[in-house]
C-alpha cells in the first residue's frame, strides 16, 4: 500500500531518516520564506539531516538571484494549462508508485513532487538507486512496446529525425516540470551543427525548487540520460549550468566523460535545503569532508 512519507516507510519503523523529508522541505521554506518553524525532537540533533539552512563548505555556487525567479505556474507548454496539470498528474503518481510513498500535497501542487523527489533522496542512501527508480519512472510514463520499438524503427535508422522530435516533445511534455524552454542548434563534438536538435530550458523550475544540485544530478540528469540511451536508443546529453540554471539538452549527442564528472563534482548551492548534509547522507558519512558532494563524487 501506498503511504504519504509524513510518516513511516513501507516495511519499516519510525526513525529519524523517515522524517527527513519533511524537514528537507521544512529548511528550504525557512531559507525562501523566513520561517521559523524549528526541528521536532530527535531531528534537532547533531544527526539530523538539516543542520542549517547555510551551507559550512568554503565553496559553493550561489545561482541566479532569488529575486529574478520567474512566476512558474503561469508558465505553461504548447498545449496549455490543463494538459500540463494532467502531466503533472500522471508523472506524480507514476513516480509514487515506483518510490512506495507519496506527499500529503495535492496532486496537482508541483511542490508535492518536489516534496516526493526530497523523500525519495532522503530514503536511500544508494545513488544508483536512486537513478534506477528514476529511469523506471521514465519507462512507465510509455506502453512498455514503445521504448524499444521506437530504438528499432526511428533512433538508429533515423537518428536526426528522432532526435528532433524527441527535443520537441520534451518541450511539450516537459515545460510543467522544467519551466520556459526552446528548442534550438546544438554543436556536435566534430563541431558539426545539429539543427534543432536541441533544448534549451531557460531557468529549470525543477533545479530550483529542490535547489540541490545533487538531486538534479541523480533524480533528473543521469536517469534521463540513461532512458534514451538505454531504452529508446537515443543518444543524450544534458549540461547543467548551477550558476544560472539553465540546462541544455542535446539530443544525438553522446554524453563525454568529463563533462559527466564536471556535472557530478560541482560543489553544493548555495541555498541547498539540507546545507550538504544529503550529500553526507548518500557517503555514509556524518562529518563534513570537502565541498563535493558525496552522492554525485566520481565513482573512481
């Protein structure tokens, strides 16, 4: 059975991890609103995933100015509010199905997904886990034909064609989740010019409304990456900027090694709800060790 994580996991005991998203959610509404709603019992421990809503490390990306963030929900996609709602609907709950828990939000409030994504990082300490759920999630979105017939007919025959309509139907489906983007050019690593095989999403509201780059990284970038590569047979590579939020998508383009460890080793935001601490929470490590995130630290 489903469970709203304001409470305990499916299959286990009340404990302090099984309250840290609320707590995550709890920090990043004190950084943005001023709150001051403080920690409930044990949380307020030395133990407890948000410790301040300031990160300690000596280096962090401050990202765009809070000020500037655009009015999200009346940005919408090519097919309007309602279908947007509706996509936020089924994704939410395909996403929840695959997690085992859901938020006490509405199903059509994007801060309920927000909220979710938090629990889900929160729950396991594995990042590949992580990224397994997510990429599955993907998968489930589709009939379960459709992946790999798409690879089949379309990705490896066609591979411009399907990487223009692939960048095209993200804008559709994806302007809910990610906020105004555009489809445009993109160089390939001869340098060639792929046209229109792009997407440029402007300020991702995703990236920002978790404000944890370690949760873009292993709930967005890597199993989005691994789903068309792995399952519709489709090269992709997502570049991130933390500085501004904006993120590129290039689809046809296949991901190069240290642009991989460049998104997986940048330092923490500066506004991060948890101030680091899920990245000492994916190390096993309690104790601050440097300014990379442990969740995302390359695998070497």
């Amino acid at each position: 059975m489903k469970k709203s994580f304001i409470g305990c996991y499916p299959g286990r005991t009340p404990s302090a991890s099984s309250t840290s998203a609320r707590h995550i959610l709890s920090a990043r509404k004190q950084y943005y609103y001023g709150s001051s709603t403080s920690l409930h019992g044990s949380m307020a421990n030395t133990t407890s995933f948000v410790a301040s809503t300031t990160p300690s490390y000596t280096r962090w990306v401050t990202g765009p100015d809070v000020a500037t963030k655009p009015d999200y929900d009346n940005i919408h996609g090519p097919l309007g509010s309602l279908m947007d709602n509706i996509f936020m609907r089924v994704f939410r709950r395909k996403l929840a199905e695959h997690v085992g828990f859901d938020s006490s939000l509405p199903q059509d409030d994007y801060l309920g997904l927000i909220e979710l994504t938090q629990a889900m990082n929160a729950r396991y300490s594995n990042r590949t886990e992580v990224q397994q759920i997510a990429q599955s999630t993907l998968f489930s979105l589709f009939p379960s034909w459709l992946p790999g017939q798409f690879a089949t007919l379309f990705s490896k025959p066609y591979p411009e064609f399907s990487s223009r309509m692939n960048a095209w139907a993200t804008r559709v489906g994806g302007t809910w989740l990610m906020g105004e983007c555009e489809i445009n050019d993109v160089v390939n690593k001869d340098g060639s010019i792929l046209k229109d095989q792009g997407l440029l999403v402007k300020r991702c509201r995703f990236l920002e409304e978790s404000g944890c780059a370690s949760i873009c990284v292993n709930s967005c970038k890597i199993p989005t990456q691994n789903f068309f590569m792995e399952d519709m047979g489709l090269p992709l590579t997502m570049t991130p900027d933390y500085e501004t939020y904006e993120c590129q998508f290039s689809f046809g383009v296949v991901p190069d090694t240290q642009g991989e460890l460049d998104a997986r080793n940048t330092p923490c935001l500066s506004r991060c709800p948890t101030a680091g601490s899920m990245r000492k929470w994916h190390s096993g490590e309690l104790q601050e060790k440097n300014s990379i995130c442990k969740f995302m630290e390359n695998e070497s």
